[in-house]
C-alpha cells in the first residue's frame, strides 16, 4: 500500500476530529463544547460527533472484521453507531463525552492505520485490499462525512437568530439569457473508468443520447433571485405536482438559507454563518422541487444524468464541482450492476423517490469530484449544497 494512501487517510481522520473539536463561532450565542458534539441540528442530520464515532465503527467493521476476522469491538458499538439501528433523534444523548470520545476515536485510527500496513504484507489480505480497494473505500466514506459534517455546522447556524445580520452588498435579479452547449446525438461511454468507483458507477456502458443543450454554468443566485423576485413560489403552473404539495406545506417563497436583511438586501446562511447573497455564485440548497420550477420558469429542464456526465466529457462545462447539480431522473441502477462491497450503500436507494445530483460542492473532497460519481437524496432535501444546470 502507497504511503500516499495512509497519509490521504490519517489527514481525514484528523480533519473528522478537528470538525468535533471546531465549535461553529456566534456572537450572539455561547456555545458549550458539549451542547454542539451531541446537538441535532436537523432532523436529516446526525450531530457532530456520531459522525465520528460512525467513522471509526465502519473502519471497525472493515479492519477489524473483514480484514481481521475480530467482529467483537463491531458488535459492541453497533448499536450506537450503525444507522440502521439508531434513530438520528437519539443518537446525540447516547454520545459519550466528548473529550472521551476524542481520544479514543483518535487511538482507533491510528491502530487502524498500522492494521492496513500490516494487512497488505500478509496473505490473508483478500479481494477487498486488491488494488487497494479497501483504503480507497475508507477515504471516500470519510470523505463524504466530512462534507455532511459542513452540512450540520450549516444547519447549526441556520438555527440562530439572524435579524442582528446586515448585508453589506447588493444582489440584484439577473434576467439575462442562459449560455447553452449544444452536443449532437450519438453513443456516449457512462460510468467508472480505473480507479476506485462505487458499485452504483459500475459497470460502465454506452447509451444512446439524443441531441441536447445544457447550460456552460449553473444556475447563478442572480438568476435564480429573478424566479423570486418574479413570484416563481406563488405561481402553481411552474410547480410539478408533488412539487405543489410541497411548497403548500412549507409556505415558502424562496431557498430556505436565504433571508433579507433590515433593508431588504438578501444573505444567505452557510457553514461559517450569514454571508451576503453572492450575485454570481451557484444557488445552493435548493430542492429538487425548487430546481424544476426554476427549469420550467425559464423554459428549461433539468438535464439527464447522463446527458450531464457526457457534456463534462466534452470539457466545456464551467464551475462543475462548486455545488450539486440536481438531475432529471432517479437513481437507478445500470445494466449487470453488482452490489459490492456491501448492499446498503447503493440498492435500498433504488426505489424511484430518489434522485440523481452530479458534480461535487464546495465542500466535497477531490475524490468525490469524479464524472462518474452520483449522489442521490430525496426530492424535498433542502440542508445539502444543492443547486442546478439547464437543459433542453
């Protein structure tokens, strides 16, 4: 194993404990290092430091058990920190004490750590270390913890009092037409290629695309202001079905990290806290309901996904990677799909209700941000860094 590798996962590892340690800064509130380790902030979210102990439960499950065959510390933290067995309401009062916590997830580590050196030296070491595949598998779940961990200091802040907040710049609507990329019709190649992929990327494949146009950039705060500010939330027409029923229970009329402050120029909350309405910057933490009715508005659509992973191939698409892109269809598997390393990660979420986003945030990590990855999340979630491109 690459000494690379090791030192990629030691620098997650200790950035998942640096997110428990870093108490989100507010000067409106004091915040107890307690209060914020074991706080749910959302009812979607777990608090800050079940992450982390759910971290070092599923290198537990894949060291110490696959790798090792010792399936007695696994068992023992189950309970706590399996998400099938938890509801995420309980698991904050379950927690131990945080400075505990942190300790031992930090002497966990880094005997997981010399475990997989070992390993690789041995015979034992079966399909899962083969091409290193099992590292590989333990940076991306870090990795995408690490980004969740953002989406919580996001909601954290989301649930201070924001009315001492005044923007210090002006965003204003952006009515300007759309940049659009045409691609032709033809056979494009969808899917992972070498390297660590996920089971759901696999196995790659052609499909047949029809001629498309998508957008050279996602949908920008600017444009997405006009849809507002044109009363995009109180018009049914541009609202799928579902998407009504949601908006009617909500009762919203526009994101829900968006505020206007005393003046009436708008901010937004993110995971430092309020900052101003950035004009240019993707729109971010929308749902998909609100992403469709902004593609209706405009007289769009959102794209395919494979429309999406064809046009990054052509390289003409900007700003991919700064925010989530929501696309038109479910997740879904491909043709000969093979559930590996476990079930749970990809088929329990092949039911039609989620959907597909593509391209990595801000907040995700390099290897996240591969074509081929796919996120997936219910079409009403709100608290991930979400936004859009166009198609047609």
């Amino acid at each position: 194993m690459s000494a690379s590798l090791v030192r990629r996962l030691a620098s997650l590892q200790d950035r998942l404990i640096q997110a428990v340690l870093d108490i989100p800064m507010s000067s409106l509130v004091a915040v107890d290092n307690e209060e914020y380790h074991r706080r749910q902030c959302h009812p979607l979210l777990s608090p800050p430091g079940w992450h982390l102990g759910h971290c070092v439960y599923i290198e537990c499950i894949w060291i110490r058990g696959a790798l090792c065959g010792d399936r007695g510390l696994e068992r023992r933290l189950q309970k706590m920190y399996a998400p099938e067995v938890t509801s995420k309401a309980t698991r904050g009062e379950a927690l131990p004490p945080r400075d505990e916590l942190i300790e031992w997830a930090a002497r966990l580590m880094g005997e997981h750590r010399d475990t997989l050196k070992l390993a690789c030296e041995s015979p034992v070491a079966d399909q899962i270390m083969e091409d290193n595949y099992l590292i590989h598998f333990l940076i991306h779940h870090h990795a995408q913890h690490l980004e969740t961990l953002c989406m919580v200091r996001a909601a954290w802040h989301a649930c201070l009092p924001v009315h001492h907040y005044r923007a210090g710049s002006e965003a204003l609507p952006d009515y300007s037409e759309v940049s659009f990329q045409a691609f032709e019709s033809g056979n494009y190649t969808i899917g992972g290629t070498l390297g660590f992929t996920y089971d759901n990327e696999l196995p790659q494949h052609q499909v047949t695309l029809k001629s498309f146009d998508i957008s050279s950039k996602p949908v920008s705060n600017a444009q997405y202001l006009a849809f507002v500010v044109d009363g995009g939330y109180r018009n049914p027409k541009f609202w799928s079905a579902l998407g009504c029923m949601w908006l009617a229970r909500q009762s919203t009329k526009h994101p829900a990290r968006w505020h206007c402050d005393s003046d009436g120029l708008w901010f937004e909350i993110t995971p430092d806290g309020p900052a101003d309405l950035a004009a240019g910057s993707p729109v971010n933490g929308i749902t998909r309901y609100e992403a469709g009715a902004f593609a209706t508005w405009a007289g769009a659509r959102l794209p395919h996904e494979f429309e999406w992973e064809a046009a990054t191939q052509g390289g003409t698409l900007h700003e991919v990677g700064e925010v989530w892109e929501w696309c038109a269809n479910s997740f879904h598997s491909y043709p000969g799909f093979i559930a590996y390393p476990y079930r749970e990660y990809s088929v329990p979420w092949f039911d039609s209700r989620h959907f597909v986003l593509r391209g990595g945030s801000d907040y995700s990590e390099e290897e996240i941000k591969r074509p081929s990855f796919r996120n997936y999340y219910l079409a009403d979630a709100y608290h991930i860094f979400s936004g859009m491109r166009l198609a047609r």
